[in-house]
C-alpha cells in the first residue's frame, strides 16, 4: 500500500545508528550533525517578548513576515552579495522544507537531478520523493572533495533539470570555490539547468576558504534556488527556520508548494530569526573560532591513526569524511556498527552519501574537545597501532 | 524550467483573493478560516517557560517529543475512541505537513486518490504535487453535503489507493456521520484503499452531530493516517503543530517524507501544544459556544437573502458554502471579485473546491459577530431584495 516512491527509499542509516547508539553505554558521540551550544540568550528573549506581544498566534503571511523578510535581504547583499528583493524570499521549516519545495518546483518524474557524490544523504531521499533520478557527479577526494567539471559537463543529458549541492558541504567539509561554482553557472545557464543550493553552513570556512553564493553571479539568480538556514548560524536546531530565495518568476511556483507543505513557517520562529539578524552577530565568531579548534583536534588526532584512517582536511562546514584504511574493514556500515557496539564511539557510515560515499565514515565535530578526545582514546586503544 | 506537477497546479484562487482584500478599504472578512482569538495564556506560558529553560534549542526525535507523544496518545484515547501506542504518532508542521507527507508515501504517479467535492482546495494540490490524479465523489448538497457511498464505490478503479477527505468539512460544514464512515471503512478495507483524514476541526460540531474517527473503527488504525491539529482547538495557527498517528507499518514509511521534509516539528511549538493538551481544556468550549453562535447569526442573516443565497445550515467546522442564487452571476470567481472590489464583503469563490464547487461561495465564521453583520448590512444593500 505504500507508494513505489517511498518503498524504494531505504530507511536512513543515520536514524539506525542513532537507534543503536541509545543502546550503547556513554558512546563518544562523533554523529551529531548539530550545534554544540544552545541557542544565544538575545534570540529566545526575541520570540519570548514576540509571544508575550501576542504577535505569535496567528499566520504569518505563507512568505513569511515582511520585517523578516527585509532583514534577510540586507543579510543576503551584505554576507552573499546576492541582490533580492522582499518578494524573492520565502521563508521556511529550515532549509529543509526549501529543499524539498525547491526540488518538487522543478523536477517531474525521470527528470534527472545532478550532485555531488559524497552528497548529504537527505538530498538524495528529496530528488527520489519528487520521482526525480539522482546522477552523481565525481568529486576528487584527494584534492579536498574537488567538484571535477569535466565529470560535471559529461553528467548532462537532455532530461537534467537541476544541480543540487551544499557548499560547505555534509559530509566531506569540502567548499567549492568561487572558479568552480563560475564554471557551473557557465554550464547551467548554457543548458538552462536550475541550481538548488544548500548553504546551511555558510559562515563555517577554515584556513582562508570562502564562502561563495553563486546567486550573486549576474543572472543567476533567475537559475537558482539558494536555501539557507538559521540552524546552524546561530544555533537554532529546534526552532525549524530557514529560508529561500530564487528569481521573480519562480517564487511564486515555489509557493505553490510551500503553502500544501507547510502554509507558512513557524511564526514564533520568525521572530526569534529576526531577533538573531538584528541583533549581536559575535556568536557567529564564537561559534565559527570553537568549530576551527575542534577540527584541528579531530586532525591531530587523527594523524595519531593513520593506520585506521586516512583524512582530507575540512575547509568548511563541522564534517568530515576519513577513509577506513583497515582491510577487510571497508564496509561502513558494519564498520561504523562495529566502532559503536564495541568500542563506544558512535559515527555515521559513509554508504548513506551516495556511491562514493562506501569505505568512509562522516565524523562530526560540533561537539565538546573531550567528547572528540574520548572518542580518540577509545579508537586507538580499540585499535592499537 | 518548472514542474509540469507545478505548472499544472493554478495559482491559489483563496491567495489572489487576499491580495485583493488588501487593496479595498476596510472589507468585512468572510474569507479568513482561522480562530478569531489568540492563543490562550496559560498555552503561550509553557511556551515561555520551555525557552526559559533551554528546552527550545535543539532537534526532537524526528517523530516528536516523547512526553508529547504520551499526552496525544492519552487524548486520542479520550476524545477519539483511537488506541494508539506512541510509536505510532508523528508530530507535524500542523495537519499539513502531515497531509503532504501521507499523500506523497502513499500515491505513485498516476495512482488515483478518492476526494469529496467540494474538498478543501490544499488537498487537491497535495494530490497532484504527489503526481496523482484526484478522482471527486459527488456529494448531495441538499442533504448537507452528505457523501453519497454509491458514488463513492462507483469512483473506485485498480488505480484507487486513497481516499482523503475532512470532516467537518472545510469549505461545507458537512459532518459525515458514524454510519457513512463505517461504510466508507468497509468499503475502503475490501479494497485496500487507505483513508487520509483531516480532523482539523473535530471540537466544532453543532445540533447533536458527532465528530466520529474513523481510525476508532477495529482494524482501520492500520489502513488510514489520521491527521489532526492544534491550530483550531487550541487557536495555535502560528505555531504551526499538529500530528499524525498510522499503523505501526505505516510510521516509517511517512517517517521518510516527514524527515525531508522538516526533520521533525518546530520544538517550541511541541512544547506549546503540551501546555495545550495539559493544561485547562475549557477554551475549546468556549471557542465551540462562539462558533455556535456566530453559525446560527450567519444563518439568520442568509435568511434575509433568499434572493441571493441558499445554504446547508453547517453542522460543524467555521465554514460553511452557500449557493449563489442570482441568475446571470453564478461564476464564482467573477462574483466574489465583484463582492469584495464593490461591496466591501471578502468571501472565496466556490471554485477553488472541486468541480461542483462552482456557483457558490465559502463564507467562514470565525469572526467577531460585528464583522458578519457588517458583511450581510453591505450585501443587503449591494442586493437589495
């Protein structure tokens, strides 16, 4: 009885091991991909006088508040360069919810939608719901995730309708630089192919790396649909508030989706959004300087266990994706239960992102230094050197 | 470069006819279908107190709070006869997000899915963004909007997999009885045909009619998914939070929409809909004496232009849809757009419905009772008899 669509869904191995891991005593937890603090005292203090203003009852309009609304496209010109308007935004249930919106605007069944392979997991299961067909495209692991053109251009196919990728990107750490996402937009615009973007981790770069928004190119915003999210900004899991923006003719079709999905996002949350982009943005910094710290951590630790893992360093983002270099160990999945019955550290198996993603584990590092060291201690003693 | 599935979808005839209202001055609302207060207090304190104490922060379970879950299984027992355990129920963006997400696990292109016309015009676009064709069941206008089971059985073919409908109904105030959804049932598990209801208005019912479930129905748990919603009972619409209960089989399954398409329900929200169902539930009462009282004026006022409307006295929901009994103007777009744009009424046209929707209009109640006699002064004048 249930639809072919979703039968061929397989449950997501991140809620598996989440599953497994309430079994384990005390798991070192390298598999949250959430912030490590909660959210700033100024945003809960924005929506408590919201509600306590009686403004948090009733609908928002299905876009989203305008004073929200003005707030994001000052935000978008000043971080993304991207130049919007009020009526080009949508604000949403997390980026997620846009993600979604995004991908059912645009792809009807068979067409195909390119990503990256490793992509975040959830992306594929988006594609697969709209009854599109995910096609992967190469990235160079050893060159740090590299999104290969060449790959990209031969990926194409008349029924190619979308890109979709997230940059910073879950789970590699990798960022694609400004050349590359060019060449993109080049390639798009040339075959009329829309881009969906997920920025979630964009103020999350290391080691000089840029954030690069390619809405900001001339002319693409009309071939985008960028999605961006307060989640991780400013540590706001549990509040489900993103947002989206896209050319004139397109809202309106985004909207068409958005309203059956959700009619509009959380009111409550649109003010606390609004608190976080009026006032103090030094959480971002503070965040941003705790995540560089943990992934040097996870590095140096990591470079203690080379028998075990070989890594890329992450440019981005609070994930990472190491190779198992133990033979006979190359099965994630077994591997990362294995890791987590056993020795008590709990990670993701690389095989939910995608065909390239087999032989890999995603850690994450939005987690305390002990909770990284910990689970280091117990890996090296679990397999010793 | 957009969907066919969203091309095809017109734009929200309800949303165009806001647009409107907001370039006429001062228009009596008959168009609005949301609570007529805000949030009760004691609702909007355990909000504040869950942010106080740093509960808002960070995901819930996808599938929803656990002390949620255990209160909303205690009210389904109470108030809907509905035995569930708290694995079967999955906390949503309101009812719609779990609409979309049961349309969307259950129908594959070209599945055929049973509808009631009139329906409310969201669920008809929840069909075809799931690439299903909706099928409408006739109802019999002059016995209050009652389903008519031989046409209900007529309409199935080997491509029926659902039946979705609300009652009370949105946009006739129809209740459909215990008897026709025994019927509905049997009928429903000889085919495996799932049922999908909204329940969003099951407190507001009129005259000795019963709200009845059908998932209280012996074996229908596990052949239907149950939506309901804070946003009615409680007037939470800007929380948007509501939930879904299924079969055991069935919950992960909506599991792998609900998770792309919000990752799990706004956790401050969760929170407000647990001070809902713990605290007093004498609000709900006191909204069903309004909306009662507020039915029986809309009813006396219609009285007085039998030269304009006829109607079906609803018998619960706020809304309620009668004819348009004045020759030459029974296009309903063309004459709500006059309504509004020259008699100052905001009203929606029937034809955002379903196919028998045409020739009427849907006026909703959920209004201060000055605002309706507003709205019947002016037509009154605009009509005289």
């Amino acid at each position: 009885m249930v639809s072919k669509r979703v039968s061929d869904i397989e449950t997501s191995v991140i809620h598996e091991m989440s599953r497994l891991a309430g079994m384990v005593d005390d798991p070192a937890m390298l598999s949250w991909a959430k912030p490590t603090t909660g959210t700033p005292g100024h945003i809960d203090e924005g929506a408590i006088e919201a509600i306590q203003k009686g403004l948090t009852s009733g609908y928002s309009t299905s876009q989203g508040l305008p004073v929200l609304r003005e707030a994001i496209v000052e935000k978008l010109k000043r971080d993304n360069n991207i130049e919007a308007d009020v009526s080009e935004i949508i604000v949403t249930v997390g980026a997620i919810e846009g993600l979604s919106a995004a991908v059912m605007a645009l792809v009807d069944p068979g067409d195909e939608v390119l990503t990256p392979s490793p992509n975040y997991s959830t992306h594929i299961q988006q594609i697969q719901l709209a009854n599109g067909v995910p096609v992967f495209v190469r990235t160079v692991e050893e060159e740090n995730f590299r999104l290969d053109i060449d790959s990209f251009k031969q990926a194409i196919t008349p029924r190619t309708k979308a890109f979709l990728f997230c940059s910073p990107c879950n789970p590699t750490g990798a960022v694609f630089d400004e050349d590359t996402l060019r060449a993109v937009a080049d390639i798009c615009m040339d075959h009329d192919i829309t881009v969906i973007t997920d920025e979630s981790y964009e103020y999350f770069v290391f080691d000089g790396n840029r954030h690069f928004s390619i809405a900001s190119i001339p002319g693409m915003k009309e071939h985008s649909v960028s999605t961006f999210t307060f989640t991780k900004t400013y540590a706001m899991t549990g509040w489900r508030i993103g947002y989206m923006v896209a050319g004139k003719e397109m809202v309106p079709q985004l909207q068409k989706v958005h309203i059956p999905f959700a009619i509009c996002a959380p009111v409550v949350s649109q003010y606390a959004a609004l608190a976080a982009l009026k006032g103090s943005q030094d959480c971002i910094a503070e965040f941003g300087e705790h995540y560089l710290k943990a992934r040097n951590l996870v590095c140096e630790r990591l470079d203690r266990v080379p028998h075990v893992f070989s890594y890329q360093r992450p440019q981005g983002s609070y994930c990472m994706f190491p190779k198992i270099e133990i033979e006979g160990e190359k099965d994630s999945l077994a591997f990362s239960k294995k890791l987590l019955l056993e020795g008590r550290v709990s990670t993701t198996p690389g095989v939910a992102f995608g065909p390239s993603g087999e032989g890999h584990l995603r850690l994450t590092f939005c987690c305390p230094e002990e909770t990284i060291n910990k689970a280091f201690d117990r890996i090296e003693e679990f397999y010793p050197g």
